[in-house]
C-alpha cells in the first residue's frame, strides 16, 4: 500500500514539475495561475497578461502559486485605491467597530429555566467583552480583540490565508491566561502552490493526518540571538492538554484545496490596467495645465513674443540666451529669423488679478489661452462603469465602494441590503475559522480557573449548549429612521419580530436590558399635576 501511494505522489509531483517549468506544456498538461520560477507573472509590474494562451485554454488541473497571488495582491492593495476601498470596505462593514459575543446557551438541553441561562449568558458576556477590551490579551500587546477582528478581515479579503496562533501564560496580571498572535501566512513554508486535484501531495508547509486534516504547521521564525532563520513545529491541538495552539482560516473553492488564495486575484490585471489609465490621464491634466496660453498668428505676420520688452527690460537677449532655435548669420548681426520663444514666468506675477499685461503683440495677432482637453465627466464615468464590474465579482454593489448613494430610497436601500447579506456571510465565516474556536478556548479557561460554573462541561453535547453563542455586529445602517421604525412597529403587531430584535437590529442593544433601564428612568420622573387622579 506505502508503494502505491508513494507512486501516486511521484507521478503528480513530476506533473506539478513538468507545468511549472515549461511554458509549452502548460496548454496540455496544467494551467498555472501565478508567477514563479519558469512560470507565468500574473499582472504585476512586468506587465503580463492572465494567460499566454487565454482564460479558455483546455487544461486538465489548474495550479494556484498562493504565495506569488498572495504578494501582487498585497501591492495591488497598496497601489491602487480601487483594491484598497474594495478590502477596506469589507473590513469597514462586516466588523465595524467591532463584533460582540452574544451567549445563548441552549437552557432546555442543559435543564436549567430562561431566567438562569440569561443570567448566566449576563454574566459570561461582561467577562468576555472586558477580555477582548484589553490589549494585554494580544501577545504583542498592539491591538484589542475588537481591532483584531478587522485586521483579520483586511487579510481574508486581500490574503484569504490566515493563522493565529493561541498562548497561554502563566502571567497573574492578566485576565486570562489565552492569548492569541497573528502568524503571517508567509511564515507557512512550503512549495507555494495550491493544487485543485491533487489533495495534499504537494507541501505547502501543514501537517495532515490520513483524513486530510490540519495537525501541525512548519513555522520559520527569525531568531534574534543567532540572526538566522529557524523552522519550528506547532501543533493545531496539544497533545495532552487538548487545547488549540493554532487556528487557521481560508475560504475554500475546490475540494482538494489545502490553503487559500487572494480574493484579489482574479482582477488583479485590471487593477493594474486601471491604475495605469488613472495615471496616465492625472499626468495628462498635469502638463496641459503647465501652458496657459500662446500666441495666435495671423495670415499675414510671423508670431511674435509679446514678452519681448519685458525680457530686454531684464537684459536678456532672446535670440541667444532665453530660447533655442536661434542663431545669428554672423558676429554682430542680427537674428535672421524671428524666434519661436516660451517664457516661464514667477508665480508672484500672477497671483494677484491685473498684476500683469500683454504688449507688442503685431496686427492680427491674438493672445489665446490653452485649450483644455484633460478628462472631465467622461473619465469618472468610464472609470466607474470599469470598476463596476470588479465591485459586481467581489459581491460589492458600487454605490457602497465609492459611499455616494445618488439613487432614490428604494435603489439605495435595495444596494445596502444586498451588501448587508453579504457582510453577512463574512460574519459568519470569521465566527467559524476564528471567534467561536477563541471564545471556546477563553471559556474553557474560565471554567477551569473557577470563575464561570457550567454543569456537565465534560460532556461534549453539553459543552456545545453551553458554547452555543452569536456575534452581533453594527446594525445596517439607516438611510430613513421613520419609515424603518413605522414598519418595526407593524412587525411587532403582527408577531413576526420582537422587541429585542429591533433593538439588536437598531443599535445592537439589548432589548432586556433597555425595557429594565427605561422602567427606572420612567419611574425618576416627576408626575404633572395634571397626570394624578383627582388633579386640575
């Protein structure tokens, strides 16, 4: 069995060598997305296209470089705002300013009553948020849990290969002994490539076991004392504590597929191509504007330099020192041609309306200001309607990439919701790949420490009554507060909502908590003689 599987291994590892060193047998064999050594350079600043032989092109299996997609994203990411607005935009929406832990543990499965389990769900959610408030919980100490979650999603959307490695201290001081660290993805060495066929033969620098799943991960790591690279094993679970040691999220495309790939990269040539054009035109309006005006000449008379007198009053000959093109037939004589000339003028000059004149200008002669032909509105359409399509492939409606809502209510309304379900999506993708395997860790802490009681936590069902959670980020945003609250209110008549989904859904509060507070506030407030019985 050892032999044929090690067979199987040599003829996909000869197949992955044979497409990523020929570019002749790329057509037939594989299709190589990315650039590497004998590979194809995708974008970047050499200028290659997607593929030599078009996106079409027959091939067997299609093999991602995840590093080289990877690294042309990160500097489309820094070269052009389009990609920039696009990630940033993803990071804006789905985390906000942050994601909360909403603790809903399932009272009937564990045999305690609604009151208990909210009061325990109470409890649990004030420890855990002042957790995630610290920023000792990091273990460089440079970010909360809350700007942790929006780092995370930047590199989801631009990377879509994310590690985290958990730790946990001994140290009194902080609140909990997890702590958790960002591990860049480029730290996970192995051959680069994402193969969609061949399922886990090819190392990409992770550790499987037979069923293909993650036990362990290849780290290098800079060692400050020998200042030399080293390379450490991490296990994904400890082997007699039971915890996680590391947490690993990508979204996935192909069934085979062991690490992710940018999200960025199937536009990144039209991110280049845009940022290209974009420059082109800036720098365009750049050197028209650096000519005013000119001189028109008549039929009759060669144009002059209506500067002429000005530039004698300095002493300085045009014909020979200010201007080329001009020469004189012999020592003493004069010009034989009237020189074509320009004049840069100081900025002093003209700062102050009327502070300069025009003379000498001959008969016909007429002083015209430059014809502006840089980009106006056709530009900003062109680019719009360009970046529409990239918008419309990322699930991002327009209007929510540039925030200019022009549409009427329903339109704008329409393009937020549709964007809002997919910030959905991405909420609950960093939920899996990254909260709930935190928020387990933090509680199983918690329990271990004597702080929280969970009953039967032992017991795998109980313990995921007991995990059972959501976590709630900003509400939509509101474009029309009337019209959104008449229709909260005829929900809640008909049944289909709640009081606490309309807060939750308004502001992120708790509906509980706020009916408790209001009935204090209410009760603070002095009566009008006119309210009591028996009054005026």
């Amino acid at each position: 069995m050892g032999l044929i599987k090690a067979a199987i291994k040599g003829l996909v590892q000869r197949a992955i060598n044979t497409a990523y060193g020929s570019r002749q047998s790329a057509p037939k064999t594989q299709s190589y997305y990315g650039s590497g050594p004998g590979g194809y350079n995708y974008g970047g600043s050499s200028g290659g296209s997607k593929w030599p032989y078009g996106l079409s092109t027959y091939a067997p299996g299609l093999i991602l470089n995840n590093y080289a997609l990877r690294h042309q994203a990160r500097n489309a990411y820094h070269d052009t705002t389009q990609a920039r607005a696009l990630v940033d935009r993803y990071a804006d929406t789905v985390v906000d300013v942050g994601i909360f832990l909403e603790s809903m543990p399932s009272h009937r499965l564990l045999g305690i009553s609604p009151e208990q389990a909210e009061k325990w769900s109470s409890d649990v959610e004030e420890r855990f948020n002042l957790w995630a408030m610290d920023r000792n919980q990091h273990r460089s100490g440079t970010m909360n849990l809350y700007q942790a979650q929006r780092f995370y999603e930047i590199g989801q959307q631009r990377d879509n290969d994310i590690f985290v490695r958990l730790f946990y201290s001994r140290d009194s001081n902080l609140l909990s002994p997890l702590q958790y660290e960002f591990i860049d993805p480029d730290q996970i060495r192995g051959d680069e490539l994402v193969s969609i066929y061949a399922a886990y033969f090819n190392d990409d620098g992770i550790i499987r076991d037979k069923q293909g799943r993650e036990k362990g991960y290849r780290i290098w790591w800079r060692d400050p004392v020998a200042k030399a690279y080293k390379e450490t094993t991490i296990p994904r679970v400890g082997e007699k504590s039971k915890r996680l040691f590391m947490l690993h999220g990508f979204t996935k495309e192909y069934a085979a597929q062991g690490r992710g790939y940018s999200r960025l990269s199937h536009a990144l040539q039209e991110f280049e191509n845009l940022t290209d054009f974009t420059s082109a035109q800036i720098k365009k309006a750049i050197m028209q504007s650096s000519i005013t005006m000119y001189t028109k000449p008549s039929q009759d008379n060669a144009a002059s330099n209506p500067f002429e007198d000005i530039l004698t009053d300095r002493g300085v000959n045009i014909a020979t020192d200010q201007f080329s093109g001009t020469a004189e037939d012999t020592a003493g004589a004069a010009p034989t041609t009237q020189p074509v000339g320009y004049c840069p003028l100081p900025e002093a000059t003209l700062d102050t309306p009327g502070s300069v004149g025009v003379f000498n200008l001959q008969q016909g002669e007429d002083l015209k200001a430059f014809e502006n032909k840089t980009p106006s509105d056709s530009y900003a359409t062109f680019v719009d309607a360009f970046t529409s399509y990239i918008t419309a492939s990322s699930s991002m409606p327009l209007e929510v990439l540039l925030m200019k809502f022009n549409q009427n209510y329903s339109a704008s309304r329409g393009a937020l919701i549709l964007f809002w379900r997919v910030a959905q999506i991405w909420r609950g993708e960093m939920a899996s790949d990254f909260l709930n395997p935190l928020y387990k860790m933090w509680l199983s802490e918690e329990i271990a420490a004597g702080r929280i009681m969970a009953p039967g936590w032992t017991d795998v069902r109980l313990r995921a009554a007991w995990l059972n959670a959501k976590w709630l980020g900003a509400p939509m945003p509101n474009i029309d507060p009337m019209r959104t609250a008449k229709a909260d209110k005829e929900y809640m008549t008909m049944g289909a909502q709640t009081g606490d989904m309309v807060a939750r859904n308004l502001n992120g509060s708790n509906g509980t908590m706020n009916r408790a507070k209001l009935t204090r506030e209410y009760g603070e407030l002095p009566t009008a003689p006119w309210d009591q019985k028996g009054g005026i």
